[in-house]
C-alpha cells in the first residue's frame, strides 16, 4: 500500500521526513477535533482497519531504498497513531533496519498515559505530543474527544513519561479563536507546562482548511500569547500567517527589552522588525547583547 508513506517533506525543524501514516484507508481516531483538516468522524478507542507490521515495515523499507538522504521517519495517522495495537512491535521492527535516521511520533497524547504507550514511545527518538487544553470543558468543546478521555489524566501521564524518557520531548499547542485564546486557559497550560519541562513548545493556529467553521488567531495574538508563558520555556511560534503584523522600528533598548520577556526564532525577528531594526539587532548580536541558543533544532535569540 503506497498510500502508507507520504513524502519526503522538507522542515527546517525536523529535516528531511519521510511519513508514515498507521490508518491509511479511513479516519480512525479518538478526537473529532474542530481544526481537524479531515473530514468529521465518529470517534472511536480502538482501530478497525489494522495493517499488519509487515506491510508497514515493508512499505517504509521500499521507500528507503528510493530515498537515501532521509534524516527522520515520521509516525502519524489519518487519526492517532497510538491506537495501533501493535505500536511497540512496528517501532522495534524500526529500528532494527533505521540506521542513523531519527524517528518521531505525533500524537494527539490521548493515550499517554496508558503505561504500555508509554513503554512504545520510549524506544523513539522524538516525541510531538499536543496540548490544545489545560481543562475538561476546554478538551470536550475543542478536540472533542471520545468518552472517558479526562486531560487530568493525560497530564498525569506526560509527568510521568517525561520522568522516563532520554528523548526529545515536543509539546504543541493549537489555538482556536474564542476556544482555548483566553487569559485563564494559557494560564493553566503555562503552569502545567513549568512542571512538565519539555524540550520545546510550539504554539500554532489553523492554516488548512479545518472541518468546522472556526478560525485562527493572528501571528500578533499567538506573539501576545506567547508572551503569557514564563520566559523559562522554550516557545516557539509555528505558524505560517506573519502577513498579518506590520513591522515596526525598534531601538536597541526595545529590542534587548522585547527578547528579555521572549526569546525569538530568526522567523519571529524577520516578521516584527522593519530593516533599521534588523541591523540593530545583529550588531547588539555581534557584540554579545544577544546571543543564540539551540533548542531541540531550533535556534532562538535572547538577551544575554
């Protein structure tokens, strides 16, 4: 099934990837998320349509045979991932044959703390878990998740996988306007994520087409709201709308006070500064008032 690999997609984050998707033929996933690019399906706790580990590793094997430059194999779904029963057999399947190439997961975190999952993503090397929401109420509106799902639970779980795992562990978070933008909510994931300590945090918004009439927040709101997360975290600003903030002049003194609350990726730089600024910004860089640091592929720039 060729449909089982997707790809090669270039990021500047991760590399080169190649995909591969656990439910290729239908939608099989635990959340009904309102942002969700695929079309709306009842959610379920458990796959029906289940690919052997043969035909996955088969299909991935082919793919590195044409592929030879491949720095990370990408684990997803038309769904989440981690409802496939035999997770952990296909990840040591993988890495029997992977080599040097990384692996990583992205996972809606649903399931985490389920202590066998937990026993799977170990033996990866990236794990991308999503946080859309702190509460119960948030997490039912939003990511609309099937029965018995409580975020409690699934915070609990991330504490105690974060305790075990050596890997790179990745927290996104989504924003919906008027759904999980409020001063409360980012409140509660900051003071969650200050326990958590993961290795990076990306904060985004809607840029596909999703399945239900919501919308995305500005490249100005996620900024604003990023500014929300202690300074101690790692936040980074995924997003692909930076159309919508105009540049603006920054002294020496805004610039150095600006990364004193923030720390800012080179994106986030190119879109807020207009080009006086820019120039400020690398001589206070050249001279040590800034200095960049490399977080899980990522490099941010903040006051020394």
């Amino acid at each position: 099934m060729s449909n089982i690999i997707f790809g090669p997609i270039h990021s500047r984050r991760f590399g080169k990837s190649l995909g591969v998707d656990l439910s290729p033929g239908k939608k099989q996933c635990n959340f009904d998320c309102l942002y969700c690019e695929l079309d709306p399906a009842k959610t379920m706790d458990k796959q029906d349509e289940v690919l052997s580990v043969e035909t996955i590793s088969s299909a991935i094997k082919k793919a590195l045979e044409e592929h030879h430059d491949i720095d990370v194999l990408t684990i997803t779904a038309n769904g989440e991932p981690t409802l496939y029963p035999y997770l952990s057999e296909l990840i040591d399947e993988i890495n029997s044959f992977k080599g040097d190439i990384k692996t990583l997961i992205l996972s809606n975190a649903s399931t985490i703390d389920d202590p066998n999952v937990q026993d799977a993503l170990l033996k990866l090397d990236e794990v991308k878990l999503s946080l859309d929401c702190a509460s119960q109420k948030c997490l039912k509106k939003l990511d609309r998740s099937h029965s018995g799902i409580d975020v409690e639970q699934i915070k609990e779980g991330m504490l105690v996988f974060r305790e075990k795992y050596k890997g790179s562990l990745i927290i996104e978070i989504l924003v919906v306007k008027g759904l999980n933008d409020s001063h409360e909510e980012i409140e509660a994931l900051n003071a969650y994520l200050l326990k958590l300590q993961p290795d990076r945090i990306d904060i985004g918004t809607i840029d596909r087409p999703p399945a239900f009439e919501v919308k995305p927040v500005s490249y100005a709101e996620l900024l604003r709201i990023s500014h929300q997360f202690d300074a101690s975290l790692p936040v980074y600003i995924a997003s692909r709308k930076k159309a919508d903030i105009a540049v603006s002049s920054y002294t020496d003194e805004d610039i150095l006070e600006t990364l004193s609350k923030r720390p800012l990726t080179e994106e986030d730089v190119e879109a807020l500064f207009d080009e006086e600024s820019l120039e400020r910004f690398k001589k206070l860089l050249k001279k040590g008032a800034i200095v960049s640091v490399n977080t899980n592929g990522v490099i941010f720039y903040k006051k020394a």
